[in-house]
C-alpha cells in the first residue's frame, strides 16, 4: 500500500480525524451544545471562535471534533455487527451448503432487493425515540447481505482445501474448521469491503440526522448540516464545514479501501 499515494493520503487524513476525534475534549474551547447568546451567526475568524458559530450561538469548531466522535462510533459499530452477521450468515452458507445454502441465500436476495436507505428509513422511524444505538442495529441489518456474499464465495472455494480435509480426517469438528482455519481466509476481501462500508455508515447517518431521523441528543455533523440549510447565505460555514468533514471522512476512507484492496491483492469484483 505504501506506493499507492492516494490510500497513504487517506489513511494520513483518517488518522489526523481519529486523532482529533480522541482529543475532541482538549481542542473543543466549549462545550458543543454550549449557547453563547449575543454571538449567534459569527462567521469564522471571529475572536473565540475559530470557526464561527451558529443561528443558536454554539462553537461550530466544538460541535464538529465532537460530531466527528459521533460519525466514527456509528461507522465502526455499524461495522462490527454488520460483519458479526455476514461471517455468522456467509459462513453457515458457504461451509455447509444444501438446504442451510439454499434458504440463508433466498433470505439473503430478498433483503438484497430493497434499497438500503428505504429499509433503514422504514426501520428507524418505526421507533417514537431514537438512539445512535438503534440506528447502528439499522444499518446493519440492511447492510450484512453485500458482506455475507462475498464471505460465502471465499468460503466455498476454499473449503476443499488440503488443509481442510486433513482436519476432518483428524477428527476436528465443522465448526471447529470454519471458525479457525477458514474464517482466517477471508479476512482479507472482509477487511477491504469493510472500510468502505464504514464510509457508508457515515453517509447513512449524516442523512438520517440531516432528514431529522437521527438522534436528537447527538452532536452529529448532519445535524450541524441540516441547522444551517436555512442560513446558507448569512452563515454558509455551519452547513459547510461539517459537509466538507463528512466528504473528508468518506473520501480518506474510499482511498484507503482501494489500497488496502491492491495491497492484500483482493479480486476486483470484491
């Protein structure tokens, strides 16, 4: 990866976000629902507030190193139940085949056919209170079939393996083979199409807050987004500088797939 300059880009974005989203306390100057009323609408610059403030007087830098913290939980918890169930539902697919094939697959089209953002739409609204929680549970929910696929076509061209056969022969249980010594196999395609899922997860969420489905109690960047949609030509910089953080997120995210995909010499189709 490290001659692919557009992932080490990435990757170097990524982490500068990661890293302020850990520091978000030690940079934020105030708290990020904090009203200053009297310094509503100052525009970037303004003493004390480095990167203005908004229609109700909150620190826009505040609001934004702590809503990076909110897109960054929600991509990667998204991620790691999204690939709980792929590995659960592509692995008892692809080991074993048959009749347990046949049915996870049928099951697995169907939730294919809808387009995600319906689905989640349709789930979380369904709930009077949201939660970062419920969401997160959403978007997995919708999302698994993609990873389960890809998960059940590595698995059953390796099953067969040499390898896999002289563990049958030495007594060791299905189970026991899938978990460890094929699932090891399919890290790689998992690894790939996972950080560019995570960039989805970001989206997703972004969209839901921005269409006020999100959590309410959130410092979420699409919320910021969605404040400033009514201010754009007195107080441009509340919708566009968290937009310009989500596009940052999504962007150093794709890059990083993309290497990680060369680097780990992960098929095309994947």
């Amino acid at each position: 990866m490290g001659k692919n300059k557009a992932a080490v880009v990435g990757g170097s974005v990524l982490v500068i976000l990661i890293i302020a989203a850990i520091l978000a306390p030690i940079i934020a100057p105030y708290s990020p629902r904090e009203m200053s009323y009297g310094n509503e609408l100052l525009p970037p610059g303004s003493e004390g507030y480095l990167l203005g403030t908004t229609s109700l007087a909150q620190d826009v830098l505040s609001y934004v190193v702590y809503g990076l913290r909110i897109s960054l939980y929600v991509g990667f918890g998204t991620l790691l139940l999204e690939v709980a169930l792929a590995l659960t539902v592509g692995g008892l697919s692809g080991y074993f085949g048959g009749v347990i094939d046949e049915l996870l697959m049928r099951f697995t089209e169907i939730v294919m056919t809808i387009p995600p953002i319906i689905l989640l739409i349709t789930g979380v609204s369904m709930f009077g209170t949201r939660s970062l929680e419920i969401i997160i549970l959403f978007m997995a929910l919708v999302n698994w079939p993609w990873m389960a696929r890809v998960v059940r076509a590595e698995i059953m061209s390796r099953k067969q393996e040499p390898f896999i056969e002289e563990g049958r022969s030495m007594g060791f249980s299905e189970l026991y083979l899938l978990v460890r010594y094929i699932f090891p196999t399919v890290l790689s395609p998992v690894i790939v199409l996972g950080t560019l899922d995570v960039a989805w997860f970001i989206l997703y969420e972004a969209t839901l807050s921005f269409l006020g489905l999100g959590d309410p109690t959130s410092t979420s960047l699409g919320i910021l987004v969605s404040m400033g949609r009514d201010v754009l030509t007195s107080g441009w910089w509340v919708s566009f500088i968290p937009a310009f953080l989500i596009f940052l997120l999504v962007i150093s995210l794709n890059l990083l797939g993309d290497g990680l995909r060369d680097a780990l010499d992960v098929r095309e189709n994947v």
